[in-house]
C-alpha cells in the first residue's frame, strides 16, 4: 500500500526528520488560508500516488496567498497518469542549495535491506539511473544490525557532501531506515533530499510502500484515502482472501500456488495474449473461493477470455469445478472458459463440468494457446 506524500512525512517527522511545515487542503479557499500560515512563498503540491506531479504542473511554487489559491484551483480536480487531485499539500517554501537522492528499501535480490543514495537527485533521477548507473550508491545492510554509522559516513564521503554535514546526514539514513523498518515499508525514499540555504538537511518530498502483508499490524496506516485509490477488483480479492494482481490484459488466469500462476502468464505472453491478472487460490482452496476468484476475474470488462490452470493435490479439481459451475450459473460468468484441471479426481472434475460451455485442455501450452484464441476472437 503506498502513501501519500503528506502522510509519508508524519512519519518522516516521528522519525526525527526535517521536514517543511505545511499541511493539506481540499480547497483552494483552505489553500489560501494555508500559504497565509506558512508563507510567503510555499509550494502547492498534488497529492497523488503517481510520479511526474512537476512535469504534469502538479506542482506550483507560488509567493502569495492569492497565488496560492490559484494554483490550488488548477490543481484540484487534474488528472495525473490517471489519478485525480482530491488535495493538495500546502507547505512553507525552501532555498535550495543541493539536490540528493536517499532511499531504503529491501532488496529481493540480496535478501536484506539495502540504502541507495545519489548526489544526482531531482525529477530526472530515472534518467539517472538508466544512464549513469555509477552515480546511485548502494549500501547493502546487515538483516539484525541494520545501518551502522560508518556505513553513513563513508556514504556521506562518497557522495562529496561537506565534512561538517557528515554527522547530520548520518542521523537521515538512521532516521530513514528507522521509518522503513517501523512501519514495515519495502521502500521509504526522499527524491529530493536538500540541503538549503541555511546549510540544513531537510526531505523536501518523499514516498513510502507499505507491505501488504504487515497492514493487520500496521492498520493504523490505513485510510478511506488510502483504500480508495486501490484497484476495486484488488479490494474484493483481498476481503475474499485471494492473492490477486491486476494487470490491465484482456486472459485472466488463475492458478494454485504462485509459481504455477506467474507460469500460466508467461505462457499466455508467450502465445502473444496479454493477462489481465496475477491471481493464485493458494493450496486447499474452497469451492466459495474459487467462485469468487471467477467473478473477480469476470467482472474486469477488458477480459475477454478466463484461464482456470489448477494442479490438483490439496485442492481437490471436483471442487475447483464446483466453484466454476457456481459461478457460471448463480453469477452468470458468460465469459468464454479454456480449463485445465489435472491430478485428484480431476475426470470427476470433467463429470461436473460436463453441461456447461467451457474447453477443457490437457497441456499447458494447449491451455494457453486456447486461451489466447479465444480472446482475439472476441477482440
């Protein structure tokens, strides 16, 4: 779950960070009142969970109330990538003398916790990246020690930042892994991270991903903000208890176990379809959860074709079709089927399904294949 940023510097703050004041508006007339506070010159800043807000005019610097509620007007209601303006942040403005880039996040490949940082920050630190990957310092982190302070230091060396800045920019990171590791973020990063005018270190913006997995213990991240912005169909499957990834094709697919899911969409990539989801029913799936999963699937309107692709052991194939066959005639699933049940008493599985309108395959690229036929043709 990712946050807002305004909600990623309250966390930033408890975590002994500097960060501007401000606060959120939902009006322009709230935008005015706001810059009066914080002002003279602030910044007007979309709240969206999307990057590329400066280049999309999503933020504005502005150097008087009325100039602020101007720019507020503009903003709320814009769309970005997709996203619509419901707030904006209003905080005081900062002279910029340096731009950084700071993050924490866990690294899949190392299987620990890595910092990254770059003394190339700024709205172009993709570009960065890509082009000269020898500017993004990483520092891989111990699983139980976490950040150790000459680690910071010799950071703080890498990326030239004066001498006297050393012992400040080392309580950052501590600060930014204490954010991450808290709240149990995959990643807590700070595109910029400046130093001002007044030779101070301060998070001018920054963003945080929260594992899904930890939101039982972190439920007090959860708002009706942060809920509204997730994809619907990822709501219900999380309410029903299914693993589910939407993914905008048009082959929704469904498999038990995660390796044989993410199998089933390489393999309609590979026939040239597209899936439209990452979904997995997990070992001893019930015939309620399967009906559900089927919905879920059926009720994206891109979907033109639904791949059942099940290896029966622990989940039981009769009752994957029973759940299938609940589905087609309470639910009136009319989306074309290609089913592939294989293992425990999957000819039983076949006897169900037997009065309804679905291909079975035998193979996997049979199943694929089939898949993908049927959603070309129904393009």
């Amino acid at each position: 779950m990712d946050l807002f940023e305004y909600q990623t510097k309250q966390l930033f703050r408890q975590a002994g960070l500097v960060v501007p004041d401000g606060d959120v508006a939902t009006t322009p007339t709230q935008a005015k009142a706001l810059a009066i506070r914080y002002g003279p010159v602030v910044a007007v800043k979309a709240q969206v969970l999307t990057g590329g807000r400066m280049k999309a005019g999503g933020i504005r610097i502005v150097s008087s109330p009325p100039e602020a509620e101007h720019a507020a007007a503009d903003i709320l209601g814009m769309d970005i990538k997709g996203h619509t303006v419901h707030k904006v942040l209003v905080e005081a403005g900062s002279e910029i003398a340096q731009e950084l880039y700071l993050a924490a996040m866990v690294d899949r490949d190392a299987q620990g916790l890595m910092l990254m940082a770059s003394a190339a920050g700024g709205i172009d630190i993709e570009e960065v990246a890509a082009a000269t990957p020898e500017k993004i310092r990483k520092v891989p982190l111990h699983p139980l020690l976490g950040l150790r302070s000459y680690q910071g230091l010799q950071l703080a060396k890498e990326l030239a930042l004066p001498g006297d800045l050393w012992p400040a920019f080392v309580r950052v990171c501590q600060g930014l892994m204490a954010a991450m590791t808290t709240h149990d973020a995959d990643l807590a990063e700070i595109n910029p991270l400046i130093i001002n005018s007044q030779n101070e270190i301060v998070v001018l913006d920054g963003k945080m991903s929260i594992d899904d997995n930890a939101l039982p213990r972190q439920s007090h991240l959860v708002t009706p903000e942060t809920e509204a912005v997730d994809n619907a169909l990822e709501r219900r499957a999380k309410t029903a208890g299914l693993n589910f990834v939407h993914l905008g094709g048009d082959v929704a697919c469904m498999g038990n176990g995660a390796g044989l899911a993410m199998a089933t969409m390489d393999a309609i990539k590979y026939f040239g379809g597209s899936p439209a989801n990452f979904l997995d029913i997990g070992g001893g799936a019930t015939t309620e959860q399967v009906t559900q999963a089927l919905e879920i699937m059926a009720g994206d309107p891109a979907v033109k074709a639904l791949l059942v692709n099940v290896s029966g052991g622990i989940t039981r194939c009769d009752e994957v079709a029973t759940g299938i066959a609940a589905a087609i005639v309470q639910d009136h699933v009319d989306v074309p089927f290609v089913i592939r049940l294989v293992g425990t008493n999957e000819e039983e599985a076949r006897e169900i399904l037997a009065p309804y309108k679905v291909t079975f395959a035998r193979t996997f690229t049979e199943a694929a294949q089939s898949a993908v036929n049927l959603a070309k043709g129904s393009r």
